[in-house]
C-alpha cells in the first residue's frame, strides 16, 4: 500500500542508552491498564521492584489478565488515586512514579464532567501534593494526550502549538499536565509528561470506543461483523505501546526531561479509511462502512492530527520503532487468542 500523506519513515536508531532501572522501586498509577501493564512488563524485564495502583473500575481499561505471566513478580494494589491517604502512603520510597491512571473516555468526559475532573485534574494536584511533602526526590512521568491542542492550526504539531481543548478531558488532561510542571519548575519535584497520541498494541480495550475507535474496529474485525468509519479522510498518526513504553523509560531516567513535555507520534500518517483497508487486508478479510460522524461526537471531533516528536528525538533519542502495519499485525494477532479476555 501507497503513503500518501507520509511525513517520514523515522525508524529510530535509539541513541540514548535507558538508564539502570535494575532494584528501582517503581510505582505506575493506572498499572492494569493498557499501557500501564505494558510499562510494567518491560520494567519486570528490567529488575525493577514494581508496584500497580489501580481503581479497575470496569468502565476504564484495567483488566487483570493484563498482567498474565507477571503477576507473581509485580505488586498490585487496587486503590483510586483519588484516595489521598492511600496515594500518601504509596508514594513514599519510590523512585519513579509513572502516571498513567486517567479517565480516557472524550464522549464520558462531556456526559460526567465531574468524574473525570476528579481524576484527571484533582487527584493528579493530590499526588504531586503528595511527593512534595513526603517524597520530593521522585521523578514523575506523566501521560498526557495530544488532545490538548484541540484542532490544530497547523501540522504536524509541535509542542509550541497553541493549547486549545475541545472537550473536558482535554482541558482536565492539561491543567494535570500543567501542574506537574508547575511542581517541577517551583517545588523541585523532577517531572515531565508526554503528550501521546493514538497508541495501540495488545492489552488496549477493545470491549467499546471509551479508550479509542480502533479498539471497536478490531473486536468487530475478530467477531466477522462490519465496523463503521466515520468520515474517514481525517489524518492520523499511531504509536505502537511498546514504543510509548520506551518513552517513558527515557523521560524518567535522563535529567534534561525535566520540566519539560515532549510529544510521541507514529511514523506514518493515514486517513483512517486507509487505515480501516491497512486492518482489511493485514486480517485477510472483513468489512467497513463509511459513515458521517454521529453529531454528538462531531462537536467534539478534532479534525486531523499529526505529531511533530523531533524534541524528544533530539532530546532523548526517541523515535518509533514498529511500523505501523506490523502494530496492527501484532495486536490483531493478540486478539485472535485473547478476544474473551476483553469483553
Ligand atoms: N491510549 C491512548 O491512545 C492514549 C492517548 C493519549 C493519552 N493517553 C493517556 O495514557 C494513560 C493510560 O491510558 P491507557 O490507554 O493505558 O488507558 P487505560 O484505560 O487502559 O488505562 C488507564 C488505567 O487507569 C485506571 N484508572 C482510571 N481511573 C483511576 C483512578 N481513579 N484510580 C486508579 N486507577 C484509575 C484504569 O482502571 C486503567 O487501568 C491515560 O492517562 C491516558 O489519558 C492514552
């Protein structure tokens, strides 16, 4: 298949070396969930000594079999990090804090606007109020999304783009974002965050469209029935979760992320009708129907995206390295054997 909209093909030679995470107490807030339980398999391979803090409430992302395989080797607490007391007693002694736990829904953070202010803006002030007072040698990483540049003026966008969220997941993920910086810059707890946009792989919730669309599209693909495309000219870009995990590594073991936030981005950019006829072919069959975008969904629609990750490539050395029809291959495989896990 032809590229039309390629930006680049960045298969990254990484050139910074991840640090020694080997005996590092190590805590992931939303550890169950996709990327979360990703992280923490790499980390297990790593030595580190890993601690999962998860609500697993059944609307988000968290599933147990998530960890199949490292259960014994992780510690797992099922707690809300809106639970203050229980974010201060977790947090102490821990080198590195990645910060994943999130309300991920666009459409849920427009119907229970308060839930998702909750976790995505309240409890994040908590846990940084938390580190400054107990921990403050922590360095935290957090997962913040491109959804807060809103529709972009231009593309791709770099993180000098102008913040404007359409939603109220994406106002709440940017004042989290912002005020882990604002701890880093004033208080001198080490933090950063990256803005990634879509990231797919094995383990993301495939059960409906709270986490991402293509989520839908695979469970329909496996289930034999059509998915719908909507629109479907609008551009997008995809990381595969095992290079999101690589970020987070590198920004949490080099100094010169500190402060600062850094987008991740795919290597190719598709219309998601090319990406629907990519997943058609790659599962050697199925079905798609092109629809208009339901209303509702509309208004809170951004258009195109792209990234611009060149800071972090120059910074950290990032850069994706699994094209993106072999993240569609893996995943697609992953659910062919798991499916029932999932729904
Ligand atoms: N997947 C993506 O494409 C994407 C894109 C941009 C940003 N992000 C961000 O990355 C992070 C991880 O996303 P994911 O895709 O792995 O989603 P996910 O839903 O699989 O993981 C989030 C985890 O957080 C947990 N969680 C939610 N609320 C909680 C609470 N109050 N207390 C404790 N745990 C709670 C959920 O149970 C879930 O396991 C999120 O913060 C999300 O906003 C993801």
């Amino acid at each position: 298949m032809a590229w039309p909209h390629d930006v680049a093909c960045y298969i990254s030679i990484r050139g910074t070396e991840l640090v020694d995470f080997k005996d590092k107490r190590t805590l992931i807030t939303g550890g169950l969930g996709f990327i979360g339980s990703s992280l923490a398999r790499r980390l297990v391979e790593l030595g580190a000594n890993v601690l999962l803090v998860d609500s697993l409430m059944p609307e988000y992302g968290g599933n147990l079999f998530n960890i199949a395989g490292i259960e014994d080797r992780v510690q797992v607490n099922i707690s809300d990090v809106r639970d203050e007391q229980s974010m201060q007693y977790l947090l102490r002694g821990q080198h590195y804090c990645f910060n994943l736990a999130g309300q991920t829904s666009h459409m849920d953070s427009m119907r229970n606007p308060y839930t998702d202010l909750e976790i995505n803006c309240r409890a994040q002030l908590s846990i940084l109020e938390a580190c400054r007072k107990y921990n403050p040698d922590i360095k935290i990483v957090f997962a913040s999304t491109r959804q807060i540049y809103g529709r972009p003026d231009y593309l791709p966008a770099d993180e000098r783009h102008p913040l404007r969220p359409v939603d109220v997941n994406g106002i709440n993920k940017m004042a989290g974002e912002w005020y882990h910086i604002l701890y880093n810059n004033v208080y001198g707890v080490r933090t950063c965050a990256l803005r990634l946009t879509n990231t797919i792989g094995p383990r993301m919730r495939v059960k409906d469209g709270r986490q991402t669309f293509l989520g839908t599209w695979i469970r329909l693909l496996i289930e034999g029935r059509p998915f719908e495309v909507w629109d479907g000219d609008q551009l997008r870009d995809f990381t595969y979760v095992d290079d999101a995990v690589e970020a987070f590594l590198l920004a949490a073991g080099h100094d010169q992320s500190d402060g600062q936030v850094f987008n991740l981005g795919g290597d190719t950019v598709v219309s998601l009708k090319e990406l629907a006829t990519l997943l058609v072919q790659i599962n050697g069959g199925g079905e798609f129907v092109v629809q208009a975008y339901p209303p509702e969904e509309k208004r809170i629609d951004i258009g195109d995206y792209y990234a611009d990750f060149g800071h972090i490539r120059s910074e950290l050395g990032w850069g994706p390295s699994v094209p993106l029809p072999d993240a569609l291959r893996r995943t697609l495989d992953f659910y062919r054997q798991h499916i029932l896990r999932y729904l």
